[in-house]
C-alpha cells in the first residue's frame, strides 16, 4: 500500500506556502509586480531543485519576463529565506517559471462567452425561445 502524500509532495506543498507568504512580504524590490501568485511548487525526488510556478495577476506579457529575471535574480536570498522557516536537511534551488495556465483560463472562459453570446444572438435572429441559464431548451 502507497502513502497517500509522499515527502516530495509534502515539501513542495510547504513550500509553496511559505513562498507565497516570503513574496508578499519579505521581497522589497520596487521593480516587482505586487500581485504576484503561488500557483505550484515542483520538488524534484532527490529535493535538490523546486521549480516555482507564478502569475502575475493584471499584468501584459511584455514585462512577465523581466519579473521572472527579477525572482530569478533573487532566488538565492528567497532560498535563504526558506531554509530558516522549513525544518530540512536539504533546501531546494530555487527556479521561478511562469504559469500560463491562469491567463488560459481566462482566455477560454472570454472565448465560450463569446460563442454563447452569439449563440443567443442567432436563435433570437431565427425566431428561437432563448436558451435558459442551465444550457437547457425551453
């Protein structure tokens, strides 16, 4: 029988909320995105390296990479920070990546809105009853 958490996933869910505590208010650089988010922590088996997964909420795709090179910059310090507030023997490198999957979301939630809208617009058009808010036929 398995364990139902392993100790990777137990670290990288530590991690990740420590980390999402550490960028609000340890990190001071002017330079950085205010609305930064936590969205995943990757711990690698032998837990040498974690890959943090990011979004920046309201922020254009043009300075996502220079946010990124800004964590990245000061991932040894936030490494430092971390090993104070968890109790390893082995602190993780630290890589920060952006998570596209918030801003995909968003984008396919916009795009079935849209077809929806159209949708309703056609059956108006042609004379149909409008469809009800649960998707059904009247």
């Amino acid at each position: 029988m398995a364990k139902e958490f392993s100790r990777v996933d137990r670290l990288s869910q530590h991690i990740k909320r420590e980390m999402a505590v550490i960028l609000q208010r340890e990190i001071k650089d002017p330079r950085l995105h205010s609305m930064i988010t936590v969205s995943d922590v990757e711990v690698s088996r032998d837990l040498s390296h974690a890959k943090v997964f990011v979004t920046f909420l309201g922020m254009d795709d043009s300075k996502v990479e220079d946010n990124l090179k800004i964590l990245n910059d000061a991932a040894g310090f936030v490494r430092s920070l971390i090993g104070k507030r968890i109790q390893t023997r082995i602190v993780p490198n630290i890589r920060f990546a952006f998570d596209q999957s918030l801003n995909e979301g968003i984008r396919m939630a916009s795009l079935v809105a849209t077809v929806r809208q159209e949708d309703e617009r056609k059956r108006k058009d042609a004379g149909l009853d409008p469809i009800d808010s649960d998707g059904a036929d009247d």
